[in-house]
C-alpha cells in the first residue's frame, strides 16, 4: 500500500516509517511464535485498564445458546469507557443479562465483564458478513 486516495490523514496514520500500521495488538511468546489478541480500534479502557473485546466476546461465546456476540466500550462519566455486550443468541435458546455477567465475572477479571447485555436478533453486518461495531456504541448512565 502506498496511500489513501485523497486522505493524506488517513495515509499519515496507517503508513509509519514506510511501514504499513494494521492496528493489530498481539505478543510474540518464547518460542517466537506471534499471537494476535484483538485490535487497537477494538479495546476498551476503563478505568485505566485495557480491556480487549476479543477475549470478552470468546468468554460470553462459551455459554450454552450464544450465536455471536460482539463487545464495544461506550462513554462512562467515571470509568471512560464501560463495556457492553451485543448477544445473538440460537432460536428457542433463553439466556439472561445476569448470567452473561455472572460467567465472565467467574472466568475473567471482574473489570473486563459488561455492564450492559443487551440480546439482538442479529448483529448489523457488512456485505461479507463482518460485524460493523460501529453501528453499537451507544452512551450508559453510570450507577
């Protein structure tokens, strides 16, 4: 790649030092072998702790009935951002807000869990079946 078609902000962003900026986040273990974790756009800080989507959405993904699920950060007062979860859940399946929080409170740090559950029929999605988490942010009162 060597530009953004009219966005020279766009360009300046992505291309640093003639290298291409995915946004990846990821880390490389012992063995040298690279582990891609979620990307940049995609993690939520709250509190001054980062809090990567991916690893919410494959806890919430563990419980019976899931579909899909996509997590975004929406603005908080007191935290910045606070952690919501988009749940698709399979036809005939029941699955509620407390038990969505309950798992991830019991698998991952108690910050990382979500807030908010809100169930959808379907996640919005791009033309190649992408979820478009843009189309999900929006604000939560803080308790």
């Amino acid at each position: 790649m060597r530009r953004y078609h009219d966005r020279p902000d766009a360009t300046a962003e992505t291309i640093r030092d003639g290298w291409v900026a995915t946004g990846d986040l990821g880390w490389i273990d012992d063995e040298g072998y690279l582990h891609i974790v979620d990307r940049r756009k995609d993690m939520i800080i709250s509190g001054g702790f980062n809090i990567y989507s991916k690893e919410v959405e494959q806890t919430i993904a563990e419980l019976p009935g899931v579909s899909d699920v996509a997590v975004v950060g929406v603005p908080d007062d007191l935290y910045g951002e606070a952690v919501v979860a988009y749940v698709e859940i399979h036809a005939g399946a029941v699955l509620e807000a407390q038990t969505v929080i309950a798992h991830c409170r019991a698998r991952i740090a108690s910050y990382k869990k979500p807030r908010d559950v809100h169930f959808v029929s379907e996640l919005p999605r791009n033309s190649t079946g992408k979820v478009l988490k843009r189309l999900l942010h929006q604000p939560v009162a803080t308790q």
